[in-house]
C-alpha cells in the first residue's frame, strides 16, 4: 500500500522490507491481506443539466432527494435522451463510489454487497456499471436478482443545486441471508450509508443491513456510516442519534448533515457532538476544507507542530498529530481534532461536486485498513504498543483525504481512474512536507 506524502520509516510499507533476519525466519508465510466491506443499492448515476420547468414538469422538489416509479423514471429518461440532455452515465452509489476508490487508491481488495441484475444485457445499466467499477472490488457476493438495479437522476439547475430522483429498481432487495457472517467478521470495516433505512414495502434491504451491522458490532469490527443526505436525517435525528450512539464506530458527513443530527452549524462543533456517540468523526465542509475529531489516550496524545488555531474549540489542533483510538481502549480518553483546508485552496474550476465526500472517506478508509494490514503482518511492531484505529496522525488522514477529494472535484465522474501520484508535478509539494 502507498501512501502520498514524505515517509522516512523502514517500517512502512511494504512490509517486505521488514528486518533481513526476520524475512528469512518467515521466508514461507503468506502476508495476510485486509479489506473493507460495504453495502450499497447498486444503481447508475445519470447526470443532466435542467432548468425549473423540467423539475416542475416531472413533480421533483428542487435540492432534494426522492424516489420516483418506473413509468416516470422511464418518461424522464426518455425525455433526456430526446433533447440530447444527458450530460454523463456513470456506476454510483455512495458505497459503491466509496468501494470503487478505496480500491483505486490502495490497489487491493474491497468487496461490495448489494444485487445484480441476473441477465445482463450489453449497454445496459447493470452492464454500465459492472464497467465502470475497479477489478479489484469484489462483486462475487452480490446477490442475483431477476429485474433491474438501480438508477439515480442528477438534475443540476442554472444555479448548480442538484436535485436527486432515484428509481429504485430492485436495488432494495437485498436478502439478510444473502450476508455472509465470515465475510463480515473478517472485514478491517464495514461501510454503510443513511440510504440503506430508507425503504418500504416488501423491500428487504434494511434488515439485510441491520444483520451485517450486528455481526460486525458481535466481532467487534468498526462500522462506518456516511450520512449521505440531511433531508433524510431531519425526517427523525432522534433516531439516528440513537442508532449511531448503539451501533456505529466512525460517522462521516458533510457540515449540513452534521447540523441535521447534532443541531451544530459549526462543523467543529458537530463533530465534537458527535463523539458523545462515536470514536472517530470525518466532516467535510465545502470550501471549508475537513475537520476531523477523535480519541486518544493522554499517554500516547502528540501535540501538532503548526500553529494552534482558533475555533468554536480553542486551540483545538492541539493534539492533531495524534493517532486516533476507540474510546473504551482509552485508560484516560482525551478529544484531539484537525482541519486541513482544500488541497491547493480548491480547483479553478468544480466540475462535480458529487463524490467528493466519498472519495474523502475513501482515504480514511484506506489509513484504516492500513493499520490493520500492518498488524496482521508485524504484530509486534512498536507501533501497535498503542491500540490505535489509524495507522497515521489525524493531521495526514485529514491531508490524504483533502487530496484525494480533489481529485474528484476536477472531474465529471466521481470515482477515481487512478490512484494519487507518490510526488506530486505541482508546485505544492510543500503541502505533504509540512
């Protein structure tokens, strides 16, 4: 695994490159390998620039997201493709984008739950997708469906607020059964999205979930969830406050979801609230740039080496070289934040702003399961006398994240085509030598 970024240690990896001596006493073990798991409707991403008169034709409420029937989802998308309005196609979902670009960005395995539609047609939407997603997530534990996946409509207006319309398909259908506790139990995460509550019917991806989700709480096993939306949290924040506090180890959102659950504006407010629930929270914040919040023990705090900055928290970068801890591993549990503005203060120009978030969580991810992949291989490196979730400081996840969303705000697709350069061409590279 690579990371971006100045690194002087021989205990990095790969982990090869470990002691000679200790090489020859392990010349025949295999490395063992780590990996994420996450759960997502599958669906294709459609993409179009409208105007009011379109959204009112077809009954959508602008900047938000709802779901649509299939006669309307089929008269919207003939209409787009009659005025030559499509824009771009792409494989989406939350997870699935999140999946996609850890894979990209640690070139190693994450594997995706959800369905697929059984007989694929060449330019179908489950075709588009299946070519559109990286080799090395896993797709063999999808589950086969007869009928369509999913399809998510991006209308953007003259204004740039996007308005979402998502014709479900059968991209709810997922079975509990169809989760493999194994799979779960062995996972260094599991991934899911605020998406997956909302469901209705006969449609089973919810409890799917919630059974993934209790085979990861039994093993221990930290479970991720990205808000994805505030309207869905302001429906009820009571309750997700209530499942994040009982089930959720790492919460990433965006500074309007944040106020949607915690009742904060500020964004470092919202993700000190939120670690009355969780270990570890990632917030992004638009042109803001990233805060992150954690634990760590008073032992192991590592104060930062920038200038302390001022906040609704004062100072509170104080112990941003830190690596992030659960907070039940912490004997006295202190909160250590960071905030890294946007990578080169942001591109000149945003072509999607969809993704970004994603991308973000993605690196998190990546420094995550990094650790874990370094303490299977080298248990007894100095590095795991401290039980951190992170294998680096919250100040390098916040930069790595910061860099790796960037790329996808300088793009029309939100998965990744390629992972990071380990130097960057830029003038900037000041900007990893800090």
């Amino acid at each position: 695994m690579k990371f971006p970024g100045r690194r002087r240690h021989k205990h990095y990896f790969p982990v090869e490159a470990k002691d000679p001596l200790t090489n020859q006493l392990n010349a025949t073990e295999r490395l063992q390998r780590s990996y994420i798991t996450g759960i997502d409707q599958i669906v294709v991403d459609i993409e179009a620039k409208v105007d009011q008169a379109f959204l009112d034709e077809f009954q959508l409420r602008r900047g938000m997201s709802q779901v649509i029937d299939s006669d309307i989802t089929n008269a919207l998308y003939d209409r787009l493709k009659l005025n030559n309005m499509v824009d771009y196609e792409f494989a989406g979902g939350t997870i699935g984008n999140t999946m996609h670009n850890y894979s990209v960005l640690a070139d190693d395995r994450s594997v995706l739950l959800g369905v697929m539609s059984e007989n694929i047609k060449i330019g179908s939407y489950a075709y588009r997708f299946l070519c559109n997603t990286s080799s090395r997530v896993d797709l063999d534990y999808l589950q086969p469906v007869d009928g369509p996946i999913g399809r998510c409509f991006t209308l953007i207006d003259e204004t740039g607020e996007r308005t979402f319309a998502i014709s479900a398909g059968l991209m709810n259908h997922l079975k509990p059964e169809s989760i493999d506790k194994h799979l779960i139990e062995q996972s260094s995460a599991l991934v899911i999205s605020a998406y997956l509550m909302r469901t209705q019917g006969d449609e089973t991806m919810t409890e799917a979930t919630l059974q993934a989700v209790k085979h990861a709480n039994d093993a221990g096993v930290p479970v991720v969830l990205t808000l994805g939306t505030k309207f869905l949290i302001e429906q009820d924040p009571t309750w997700w406050a209530n499942f994040v506090n009982e089930h959720v180890d790492i919460l990433a959102m965006n500074e309007e979801e944040g106020l949607a659950i915690t009742g904060f504006e500020d964004p470092l407010l919202a993700a000190d609230k939120a670690l009355d629930w969780v270990d570890l929270v990632i917030c992004t914040a638009g042109e803001k740039g990233l805060f992150m919040a954690g634990y760590v023990d008073e032992s192991f705090k590592r104060a930062t080496e920038y200038p302390l900055l001022p906040g609704a928290i004062a100072d509170f970068n104080r112990y941003e070289f830190s690596r992030a801890m659960k907070k039940s591993d912490c004997e006295n549990p202190i909160k250590a934040y960071s905030h890294t503005a946007p990578f080169m203060g942001g591109p000149d120009s945003i072509k999607n702003t969809n993704g970004a978030g994603d991308c973000a969580l993605a690196a998190v991810l990546h420094d995550l399961s990094a650790n874990v992949y370094h303490k299977l291989n080298v248990a007894n490196s100095a590095k795991h006398e401290q039980k951190a979730i992170t294998y680096s400081s919250l100040a390098q996840i916040s930069k790595y994240a910061n860099r790796a969303s960037y790329e996808v705000l300088v793009q029309h697709s939100p998965r990744l085509s390629r992972g990071l350069p380990e130097r960057e061409d830029c003038l900037e590279q000041v900007y990893w030598d800090q």
